[in-house]
C-alpha cells in the first residue's frame, strides 16, 4: 500500500487504487490514522444527484493512494448526535440479530426467516393499543380506530419455530398462508395478505432471474404497502 501522510484532510478528493483493481475516488469525510480507514463519499450509483455512496476503505488493502484536490477549508462542525437514541437503536439491532441467530440454531429454515424479516418491514396499519399511543400518529377510520405504524411490525417475535405477530397470530413451517393461525379478525387477515404477498414476491423475483424484464414490477409490487 502507498501510505498517505499521517492525516488526510477532511473534504479532499481523493482516488483508491484497490488491491483487486477498483478505483474509488470520492470527498473524505474522515479518516483514522491508526487503523488506516478511510470514509469517502462518492456519487450514487443510482444516478440521483441528491444522493451518495458512501464507502469504508481499508487503506492495508489498497495500493495507491492519490490525492486529486486538497481541502484548504477548515472541517466543518460536527453533527449533534443523540446518543441515548444510538444506543437504543443500537441494542435494538443487536437483539434483532441474535434473535435471528437463535432461531436458526433452533431449526429454522432461511424461508422462515425471510419472511419473519418482511414481515417487520411491511408498513401496516395496527390496531390502537396504550403502550403505542405516543409512538405513532394515530388516525380515525370509521367504526375502528387504526395508528399509522410507518416503521412496520417490531411486534413479532419467535416462539420456538412458530413466528408469533402482534401477540395474536402464529405463523408455524412452513410458513405459508395456510399455516397462520390466531382468532378470525382485521390481524389475522391482514397477516396472511402479508405471507400470500411476500411468497408472490419470491416467484416473481424468481421468474425475474430467468427474464430480467421483470424484475422491475418485482420491485413496484415489494414497495406497495398493503391495506385492511
């Protein structure tokens, strides 16, 4: 590796040579010394001008280090950080991960945690309940009353092999829609729209790999929140 001076300065543009060949070249918005990582922040790969990539380089893996304009401005400020909301989001992960760790450990299969997964990130409207009123904005509908949860379902957890969503439905292997179980209502239909949903899901993606024309409505039918 072409080792750069002992401090780079934030707001430099900067090319990285990789060991496999890749050129990255990006604005550094920090760099640490001691354990030569570097962060760049580079345009999209999306092509959208309000966005960027950011990458994590690591400068032992990198040949060549060259620097395309240096910054004369002094860093900016940095950001405020909530550190209490950081490290509750932090643990929350943290938990989420093992949990997932677990339940492989307890014989469940990729599918089920798949879906396990879809099923926290789908937006859903959830009934109103005291532990959520300061959470969510809550909203009236006629004869029943709904929180718009834009987050979507944390209320799911494992029971063994079982997925158990909202306390009311159970979801047991195979995971299908057949198999979600719980008291006839709004919960236990809009769950198993979810299932039935995001096994379409998987058979469009799949027909999508052998015709790549199909992989955008994929995409538009994944990003479609469903609705009671």
């Amino acid at each position: 590796m072409a080792a750069p001076s002992e401090s780079v300065s934030v707001g430099s543009r900067v090319s990285c040579l990789t060991c496999l060949g890749q050129k990255i070249r990006g604005e550094v918005l920090a760099f640490d010394y001691q354990s030569k990582m570097l962060t760049l922040k580079c345009p999209s790969s999306s092509g959208r001008a309000h966005l960027s990539d950011v990458y994590l380089v690591n400068l032992a893996l990198v040949k060549d280090v060259e620097t395309l304009l240096e910054s004369t401005e002094p860093p900016p400020a940095l950001t405020a950080l909530n550190v209490t909301k950081l490290t509750r989001r932090m643990n929350t992960e943290v938990g989420e991960k093992m949990s997932h760790a677990h339940a492989l450990s307890m014989g469940v299969t990729p599918e089920g945690l798949q879906l396990f997964q879809t099923i926290q990130k789908t937006w859903t409207p959830i009934k109103v309940s005291k532990h959520l009123e300061d959470d969510h904005e809550k909203w009236e509908a006629p004869e029943i009353n709904f929180k718009c949860h834009s987050k979507g379902i944390k209320d799911c957890k494992w029971n063994e092999k079982n997925i158990i969503v909202m306390d009311e439905v159970t979801i047991s292997p195979p995971y299908r829609m057949e198999n979600c179980k719980g008291s006839e209502g709004n919960a236990l239909v809009h769950v198993r729209k979810i299932v039935e949903k995001h096994f379409k899901d998987l058979e469009v993606q799949k027909a999508a790999q052998q015709s790549p024309g199909l992989a955008q409505p994929a995409a538009q039918q994944r990003d479609t929140p469903l609705a009671l």
